[in-house]
C-alpha cells in the first residue's frame, strides 16, 4: 500500500471480502449505493465509503436507509488518541442515527465492525432526571436566557447565595440560623461555610458577615425574587 492519501476503491476489496465470507454477493456502485450485499431474501446492506468522518457520510448514511435498515458507513482506521476519540465519538453517533460503522485497516485490510444497524433505545438517567427537575422546580422565575454561555449563569445555587447576601447587606454580621429564617435559605450556613462565590465571611462562630465582593454581587445582579435576566456583558 502506497502512502499517498487513501481513495474510497481502497476501501472497497476489504469491506467486499469481509461480506463475500458471511455469504452475501456483493457489489459495487448500484445506483447512489457504494456497495450492494444481498444474501438470499433478506434486506439487502448497504455501504457508504468515505475516506474519512463528514456530514456528508452522515447524511448519505440517513438516505439510504430509505433502501433498508442495513445500512453501515465505512472509513480508513487512523492512529492516535484523535482518531480514537473521533471513533467514540462517532460509534455513539452511528447508533443514535441506527447506522453501522465500519473501519478499515489499509495496510492489511483489516476491518473492524464498531456498530451494527439496530434502532435506538436511549438509557434515561433517572439521577440527571432528578437533579434537572430540582433545579428547575428550586429556581425562581426565568433569569437566564435560553442559549446563554455557562459562565455566570442564575442558578438555584445563585439564587438562595443572593438572598443569604440581602440579608447580611441589612443586619450586618449575623447568625446563620437567623440568616436562614429571614431568607427562607435552608442551607443558609452550609452555603456561607463553603463561601463558592467569595461573597461571605466568617467572623465568629455561626456568624457571618458579607464581603465587598458579595456587595457588588448584589449590585450587579439584583433582587434574586425578582425574575428579570441579568444585564449582558
């Protein structure tokens, strides 16, 4: 095998021969298909050779499964831990999409089947369901826009450490029990004690008091009963 950039018909003797020896007849360029196996009455399968992962080799995977639900997509096997990431990546793709993959080894035709044709059947996390619900239901009002980035994003987490800050801005230095009763905060003195935000400070045993930073936090982003979206940068 040369070492110039591999061409689609290098594909073709490898996945052909892989086929021919689990019985199918098979063949190449029928119609928009790049290769054609039929084995008796079953579906025929199909395969899409590129030399290499596209939107393309996607698409034309979705389109002939129009032909039949036997449909793989097939590309040169590279090295690396890139191409090892783009296999898993692409594997977890082929079965969303009901596709088979294919890889081929050039230099000794080697293939690798990494998934075959199936409908897909999603595993629901019933954790991530949960902590969705959670802060979706804990969350007060709409404050973010949809599509916003993640950086400095209004969560429930946000939301009580804002309430907790009111509190200190009025009393002053205060008891976390009676931070907690005035905001409604449960978690009022964990919240504080882990301090995420660099907003409070601990100025005695169970009291606390509220940094410059949490001042300006409160300036910046306001009532957090309020649903109003924070300004944009």
């Amino acid at each position: 095998m040369s070492s110039s950039k591999p061409r689609e018909t290098d594909l073709y003797p490898p996945v052909k021969a892989l086929l021919e020896a689990q019985g199918y007849v098979v063949k190449g360029e029928i119609g928009a298909a790049d290769i054609v196996a039929v084995r008796g009455d079953e579906n025929p399968v199909v395969v899409e050779l590129k030399t290499g992962f596209s939107l393309s080799l996607f698409h034309q995977g979705i389109e002939r499964q129009a032909i039949t639900d036997a449909v793989y997509i097939a590309v040169p096997r590279g090295s690396g831990r890139a191409f090892q990431k783009a296999i898993t990546a692409n594997t977890s793709l082929c079965r969303r999409l009901g596709l088979g993959l294919m890889t081929v080894r050039l230099k000794d035709g080697l293939v690798e089947v990494h998934a075959d044709p199936s409908p897909y059947k999603p595993r629901k996390s019933k954790v991530k369901k949960a902590r969705l619900l959670k802060e979706f239901a804990k969350r007060t009002g709409d404050p973010n826009a949809g599509g916003a980035t993640r950086q400095g994003l209004m969560t429930a987490y946000r939301q009580d450490a804002l309430r907790c800050a009111k509190v200190l801005l009025e009393l002053g230095p205060t008891k976390a029990a009676l931070v907690a009763k005035a905001c409604g905060v449960e978690r009022a003195r964990t919240l504080m004690a882990d301090n995420h935000y660099g907003w409070f400070e601990r100025v005695a045993t169970g009291i606390y008091g509220l940094c410059p930073k949490g001042e300006e936090a409160l300036a910046l982003l306001g009532d957090p009963d309020v649903a109003a979206r924070p300004p944009e940068d």
